[in-house]
C-alpha cells in the first residue's frame, strides 16, 4: 500500500492537514536538514497506523515535499486508518 504525501517540514507539531490535491497534506515537526524531516515524518505516520517504524518507508521524494510513502503489510485495519487520513490507496 502507499500514500501520497505533501510534507511542510519546520511546522511547531507534526499532524495531518488536510488534503493537497491527491495527496496528505502534513506538517512536520522537524527542519529539512539530514533526513530529519523524513525520519519524523515516517515515524508519525507508523504510530497513526499503529505499525512498527519498520513498516514504513520512502518510496520516493526524499529530497521534494511531495512523498510516496510504502506501507508494508497493509491489511484491511491499516488501509481502514489510513482512509481515515484522507489518503488511503
């Protein structure tokens, strides 16, 4: 399973936002200097999903605002939470 991300890194907390566009809008609670920003954002949304950090990974984007996030195994409850998001694939 993946989910489109639009990431705002250096927000005060980290927390979904909305849609933008196709995909999650959340800000990030980490500046954008040495994967800081990717490894916060990861880890929320591990914990939003009740998965292990290990679960999730960056398909693509590391370096852009726009993130392809792969969540692996994704069963009927993750994809149930992640719909809850607003970015459920």
């Amino acid at each position: 399973m993946t989910l489109q991300v639009h990431a705002r890194p250096g927000a005060r907390r980290t927390a979904a936002a909305g849609l933008h566009g196709d995909a999650l809008k959340i800000h990030v609670a980490a500046p954008p200097v040495d994967d800081r920003a990717n490894e916060t954002l990861l880890a929320w949304i591990a914990a939003v999903l009740e998965l292990p950090r290990s679960a999730v990974s960056l398909r693509a984007g590391a370096k852009s605002r726009r993130k392809v996030i792969e969540i692996s195994p994704a069963d009927a409850g993750v994809a149930t939470r992640a719909a809850a998001l607003g970015a459920g694939e």
